[in-house]
C-alpha cells in the first residue's frame, strides 16, 4: 500500500454483497478477480491480515509478479458480482 493510501472498507464488509477482491497491474492492466474468502483465509496462514484488512491494503501482499508483464506492483478493489435482470438490472 502507497504511504498516503487509505486501507480501504475492511474486507468482511464484502461478505454482505457476495463480492470479491480485483487485483490490477497497473503496468500492463492485466486484472483477476480473487474469491473474497481465500484471500482471507491466504492472509490469515500468513500471518499478514484478515477480515478487518482493508480492500486497497491487499495489494501490498501480493507476493507473486503479474503473470503477464512481471511487474510487482498491484491495485486492488472491490469486485460486486453483475446484477441480474429483474432485480434492478437493466
């Protein structure tokens, strides 16, 4: 996470939506949607976080490079699931 970078909504938040976490490489765009459960459970075995962690600060714990370009910084956000026709959709 940059110095002057919020933490972001804690990630159990995202438990009430049905949302996942997008993780972005800002070099190349290259993005994935990760299950918002494992990358919980993935900080808590390694110590580093867990559902109180926010959003934008799971990025900093990436510890893979983009698969595409190689690069090894990452944003991440919020990814809430597309709404279904009839129920507010279009």
């Amino acid at each position: 996470m940059k110095p002057d970078q919020e933490p972001g909504v804690p990630l159990a938040h995202y438990r009430d939506h049905g949302a996942g976490v997008w993780l972005t490489c800002p070099d190349c765009v290259n993005h994935r949607e990760l299950p918002l459960e494992a990358v919980i459970r993935r900080l808590i075995a390694r110590g580093v976080g867990s559902a109180a962690t926010g959003i934008k600060e799971v990025a900093g714990y990436v510890n893979r490079p983009c698969p595409r370009c190689g690069g090894r910084r990452f944003d991440s956000s919020s990814a809430f699931p597309a709404r279904p026709k009839g129920k507010g959709g279009q």
